[in-house]
C-alpha cells in the first residue's frame, strides 16, 4: 500500500495571458506511485506541470497545492527543485556556452547545500555524472557541450533524463519525455526511469502514447481534458484511450 | 514575462563594489587649460624641450578640433576649463625604491580592490607598475626583467632614462592630429606605461599595470607606449577600478603598439571605472584612443578587453596591418548597466599582402543602458589575399536596454575575403526557469548565461586575469560566474 501522499492538488485553477487553463485539478500521488496524464493537445498538461515548477506567466487563481506537507505554491522554483521537484521539460531549452556538466554540478550542489551536505567535489561529481551517463547510453562528449547546444531532439530528452538521474528527485513530473524518441532511445529513457523507481520517490508521466506505458508500467491513468481531470483509472484505461481515443469520455462528460 | 524582467533587474542591481576614496594629499594644479598649463606640466615632470615641443604642438592643434558627435553617446558638454590636468601623490622624496617606501594608504587602497600589490606580484610573477592618479608610485620585478633585457616602466620615467625611444616612438601609431581626444592627451598626458621588449625576447612574466583615478575632478591622461622588436612577444595586462563620487570624471587615454616583424603584442584590459549609480548619476566619462601597428611582417597584435564600467565609453582598440602576413586579433565583452553607455569596436586596416584580422565582440545591455558596436574593417587596395572575420553578438537583458551594430566594411582589394556574422537574443526567460528548475538560484543563473555568452572572448584572456574578469562581470551582473 502506498504511503502518505507526496503531491496534493486540490481545486487548482490558473490562467495565462489572461485566459484560464487550468479549471479546478484535482490530483493525489502517493510516495512510490507512477501516475501516467493523457490528454488531447492544448487541454493544459504541461500548462499544469509548469505551474507545479512555478513558472511565473502562469497565474494561479485558486486552489493549493502541498509537496511533502510545505504549501508548494508559495516556495519560489529554485526551493521547489532542491526540495525535490524535478520537472522534464517537453521543450528542453538550449543555453549556448554554459557547460552541461557545470550546470549539472551546480544543480545537485545546490540541492545538497539544502540538505545541510558538503558540495560533490569534482572527482566524486565527474565519477557519478560518467556512471549515469553510460547507463543512459550517452556519449561522453556531451559532458562538455552547451546545455542541449545543437543536441537532437532524442538527445535533448535523454539529456532530461540524465540530470534527473544525478538529481534523484522526490516526484518528478516528465512532460512527453518519450515524443520525438525512436524505439532503442524510448528504451533507455525507460530504463532510466524506471531505475528511479522506489519506495520514496513518485513519478508523473505526461505522454499520449501507450507505448512508454509498456516499458514503465504506471499506477494510475488520468485522462485530462479542458483543464481538469475527467477521470482516472489504473492502466488499462491507457490502452482503452489508445483504441478509443478521447472522444468517448468527454462525451460521456456532456451527457 | 514582466516579473521575470523585474527578477533579471535584481539580480543585476548590485551596486559598486569599488566604491571608496583614499584620502591622500594630492598635488595638483588649478583648474583650467592653455599653453602654460600645458608648459607647467612638462616643467614639473622635467621634460627634454622635444617634448615640451610635442605637446604644445598637440595643443595648439587641439584648439582647432572639435568633440566627435557621431558616437552614440549622449552626455552633458564637457567643460575643458573645469578640469584640473595634473595631480600627483605627494611623497617626501620623489619616487619610492621599495614597497616600504609606498605610502600605506595607497597600499590599504590596493587591498581594498583585492589587489595585494605585494603578495599578487610575488605569487603570481606579475610585474605590477602600479599607477596611482597620475604618477607611478610603486614598480617591481625590475631585475628580473633587466636581465631578460625588458624596459617596463612609467612614462615619465622612460622620458627621462631612454628618451631616444620615447621620441622615436612617440605618436607614430596615434598622431597628434588623430582625433580631438588624442590630441588632448598628447598635450598634457600626465603619465602612464612604457614597454619595450629588444629584438628575439620573449617577455619572461605578464606585465599588468592597475590604473586607479582618484584625486576628484582630476582629468586623468594616460599614456602607454609598447614597442616589441623583431622577434620580440609580450603580453600585457591593464585593470583598473575607480572610487565613488559625484562628479563626472573625463579620461582620456591614448595607447600606441608597435610591433616589427615576426613580433607579437598581446594587449589584455579589464575595465572597471565607476559607471555612475542606478539614476546614472557620476561615473566616468571614457574616451580611449588605441591602437596597434604591425609594422613588420608577420606580426601580430590582440586586443582582448571586459568592459563593465565607465558611465560612458567611447574606445575603438584597432589594428593597422601594414606587415605582410600581419595578424591583428579583438576579442571584446562590452557590459552596459543602469544608464551606461557604451559605443565601442574597432578597425581594422588591413595595408599589407596576406593580412588577417578576426573580431569578437560581444555586447551585454542590461536597465536602461546602451550598447552599441561599431567596427571598421578596411582593405587597402595591395592587401592581396586580406581576410577578417567578424562576429557581433548582443544579450538584451530586460526591455529597456538596446544594443545597435554598426559594421562598416571597406573593401577595396577583390580578392579579400570578409565574413560578418551577427545575433542579438534576450537572456532567455526559458533559459533563466531552466536553470531555476534545476534548482540553481537567479542569480547564479544569470552569470551562467552571461559567462556562456562571453565565453569566446574570455578563453582569450590570460588564466589568473580570466578569473578577474569574471569576477568584475560578476560585480556588474553579480554573483559567481562559471
Ligand atoms: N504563454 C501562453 N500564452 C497564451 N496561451 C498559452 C500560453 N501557454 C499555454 N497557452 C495555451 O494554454 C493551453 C494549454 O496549453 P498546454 O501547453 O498546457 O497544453 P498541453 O495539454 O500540454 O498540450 P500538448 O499535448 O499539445 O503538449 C493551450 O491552448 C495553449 O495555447
Ligand atoms: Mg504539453
């Protein structure tokens, strides 16, 4: 049985540019849980994972949000990511000059300054960064490029993965790690996912694809439409989605 | 978006760090400026009569010119009879032989500005010629330098022990008559550096030279003059930073390279002059004239400078290729914060076969600050197989800066090759929540992107002054800079 809840999304609504998105989400992850969000385009996922990382365009209007027991919406990103929230970008940005590894080293010292622990030092760093690099089937070049500079779009979301692997986060939140993956790069993004598995830690996918969901196999299945959850089920919801598409729940909902 | 912005502006609105005035006893003149002026200071400073001779011609050609408009700098007319043209520290006996001899204040100064005069030049090698307002009180690692056959020393002192250089030299790269702030200079230019480096020396240490303008309402007048003979290679560091005040401060510096074949000139400067506060209030007023002439074959020059300070900068290092296979090289991070302005570049002429020039120049604007780069490029009609290459690339931080390119090219050779590549991108917002999510503060983040942006030129810099130049960057855009 799952422990306390690690996320509580109560009654959520946020607008952008003046024109609300999300309309009242309600959401529980408990601690070691996979919960999968499906959803059509433009229904407000990543709009939701952006304002659970607190990007500020986005305006939030009502509702609450708690992560390990602290109100998350009152934290700014920067404590939000060293308390554990790590989110994956579905559009990883490109930061021209700024070495991948330092950004990494500088990311997991800042979490571990939080924790009260020494900062890794360089060999220690380069040691673990290596490790999880090759268990992620990346070349070690990338070590020493821009942040995502001229990397492909596989690579951009393998490169999420990575840093999420060094950062060992609480919950984090993948937006549509697995589009733009060929199979081979889907199975590693899935392994190292699925490495991160574990008692205390909890993972929400954002994804339209039944395919990711054979290789991490998810607790719970939220299908998210107009802004809010619809419904949710355990996995076989997902596959229903894939055979019958969305047109049938929100259909269901009108009626 | 706006929040953002208002975030980015935090973060960049740390104030001067630099800020403070030591109150040493200057000997100065009254304000105000004609030929006995110009007369007292070449008699307080014991000149040969070929000198005096100059700068009177100088200034007698300076009452004819006119102050430059075309920059892109606005600022309230200069009153040239406001300033005072000579101010010197005073000592009980003329110029002191140790550190011991230095006053101590001026020592507290130095390590005030984390310039330990004493401890940096021990550690590090580095020959310092310190010069502080206007005079060189303090120079080290003279013997070693003498042995490797090296002058360096402070102007004057050149002017009175090999004044056959000085007068050879003197004003053949940077004429009287180049511009009105030139001309100004060579009239009452108060003191500054002198190099020169005999024929196959390679310089044996960096010489770095830190320049503090201090005495208030003192116009400060520098003048450097680097000669590398055949063969000859020297690098060169210049790093200054100014106290707080009021009033505007006028500087005008001129700096003349030679280098004669085979030799090579590296020319580094970090710039950290009182930039005025956050209204753009103060702050010094930076017109710079230098330049570098290859005039042998197959030397070479490069300018590399990190510009964060100075309410105005008006300064064009550049290169005169005349020396067949000549390379000239500028490597620039031009920082504009509040209400900074900042319109620098340089020019390239290429004269002699083969010649090369490369420019990077890098342009950050941030508050309300102005940015502007305007370069030259001109090839001569006998610079068969000449070629530059340009690159011009502006940060915007924040909505209400600017930055403008202004890249002229003059070609008149066919068979030259020039490429020009420019960019202008805002310091992402995307790019500032990325870090933000990783967990890295905005701070942080800012001097990341930052220092990512000026990494081509920064990898130019010597080591220890790469890290001082990240350091000032820090200072105008805070905190630590990977
Ligand atoms: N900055 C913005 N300005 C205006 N509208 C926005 C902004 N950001 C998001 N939106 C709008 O909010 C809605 C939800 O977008 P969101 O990106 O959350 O959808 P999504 O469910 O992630 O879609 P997809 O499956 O295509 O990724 C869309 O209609 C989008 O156009
Ligand atoms: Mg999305």
């Amino acid at each position: 049985m799952p422990g306390k809840n690690v996320l509580t999304i109560s009654k959520l609504r946020a607008s952008v540019a003046g024109k609300s998105i999300l309309k009242g989400v309600d959401l529980q992850i408990g601690a070691g849980e996979v919960h999968a969000i499906m959803g059509p385009n433009g229904s407000g996922k990543s709009t939701l994972a952006q304002v659970l990382a607190g990007r500020e365009d986005y305006e939030v209007e009502g509702g609450g949000v708690t992560f390990d027991g602290q109100d998350l919406l009152a934290m700014r990103p920067e404590e939000r990511a060293r308390a554990g929230f790590f989110l994956g970008f579905q559009y990883p940005v490109e930061i021209p000059g700024v070495n991948n590894a330092y950004l990494l080293k500088a990311a997991l010292n800042a979490k571990r300054k939080r924790a009260g622990m020494p900062e890794v030092d360089a060999y220690e760093f380069l040691a673990l960064i290596k490790a999880k690099m090759k268990f992620m089937q990346m070349n070690e070049a990338f070590l020493s490029r821009g942040v995502n500079e001229g990397f492909s779009g596989g690579e951009k979301k393998r490169n999420e993965i990575l840093q999420m692997l060094v950062l060992e986060p609480r919950l984090a939140v993948l937006d549509e790690t697995d589009s733009g993956l060929d199979i081979d790069a889907l199975k590693v993004v899935a392994k190292g996912v699925n490495s991160l598995r574990g008692p205390d830690r909890s993972i929400v996918l954002i994804t339209h694809y039944q395919r990711l969901l054979d290789y991490i196999e998810p607790d719970h299945v939220h299908v998210f439409s107009d802004g809010r959850i619809l419904k949710s089920g355990d996995k076989s919801l997902a596959r229903e989605l894939e055979s019958r598409g969305y047109d049938w729940i929100q259909e269901g909902r009108v009626a | 978006m706006s929040s953002k912005s208002q975030e980015i502006e935090a973060v960049l609105g740390q104030k001067y760090r630099h800020g403070f005035v030591t109150d040493i006893e200057s000997d100065s003149l009254p304000p105000g400026l004609d030929e006995s002026v110009v007369a007292a200071i070449s008699r307080r400073k014991q000149e040969p009569q070929f000198l005096l001779d100059w700068r009177l011609k100088a200034f007698r050609h300076w009452r004819t010119m006119r102050e430059p408009a075309w920059a892109s700098v606005r600022y309230k007319p200069i009153d040239y009879q406001d300033i005072s043209y000579y101010s010197a520290p005073r000592a009980p006996t003329d110029a002191p032989k140790s550190l011991d001899e230095v006053d101590p204040k001026l020592l507290a100064t130095y390590e005030k500005l984390g310039i330990p005069l004493h401890e940096r030049a021990r550690l590090a090698g580095v020959a310092v010629d310190a010069v502080f307002d206007s005079v060189s009180v303090a120079t080290t690692f003279k013997d070693k330098l003498a042995k490797a056959g090296v002058i360096f020393c402070s102007f004057s002192e050149a002017v009175r022990n090999h004044p056959e250089l000085i007068e050879r030299h003197l004003g053949t790269v940077v004429p009287i008559q180049d511009n009105f702030f030139a001309a100004l200079n060579s009239a009452v230019f108060s003191d500054g550096s002198f190099v020169y480096v005999p024929p196959g020396v390679r310089c044996p240490m960096e010489l770095s030279t830190y320049f503090r303008i201090n005495a208030a309402k003192t116009g400060q007048f520098e003048r450097t003059l680097i000669i590398a003979a055949e063969g000859a290679s020297v690098s060169y560091l210049e790093g200054c930073t100014a106290p707080m005040r009021d009033e505007n401060q006028l500087h005008a510096a001129v700096v003349e390279l030679i280098a004669l074949d085979d030799a090579q000139i590296k020319y580094s400067t970090v710039q950290n002059w009182y930039p005025g506060d956050e209204n753009g209030v103060g702050g010094i007023y930076n017109f710079v004239t230098k330049r570098g002439e290859c005039r042998g074959r197959n030397a070479k020059i490069s300018w590399t400078q990190v510009e964060t300070g100075s309410a105005i900068t008006w300064k064009y290092p550049s290169c005169v290729l005349k020396g067949e296979n000549s390379v000239g090289e500028f490597y620039s991070v031009a920082v504009a914060n509040n209400f900074q302005q900042a319109d620098t570049g340089t020019k390239m002429i290429h004269i002699g076969r083969n010649t090369k020039s490369t420019i990077v120049a890098k342009g950050i604007s941030a508050g309300h600050a102005t940015n502007t780069y305007r370069g030259l490029v001109k090839i001569l009609p006998g610079a068969d197989g000449a070629r530059n290459f340009t690159q011009c690339d502006s940060l915007l931080m924040g909505s209400r800066c600017a930055a403008h390119t202004f890249p002229y090219m003059e070609v008149r050779n066919p068979g030259a090759t020039v490429e020009h590549e420019a960019s202008t991108s805002k310091i992402g917002e995307d790019q500032l929540f990325y870090c933000l999510q990783r967990g890295v503060s905005a701070e942080d983040a800012v001097n990341m992107i930052v220092s990512g942006f000026c990494k081509a030129v920064f990898k130019e810099l010597p080591m220890e002054f790469a890290v001082e130049a990240q350091n000032l960057l820090s200072v105008s855009l805070e905190g630590a800079v990977g």
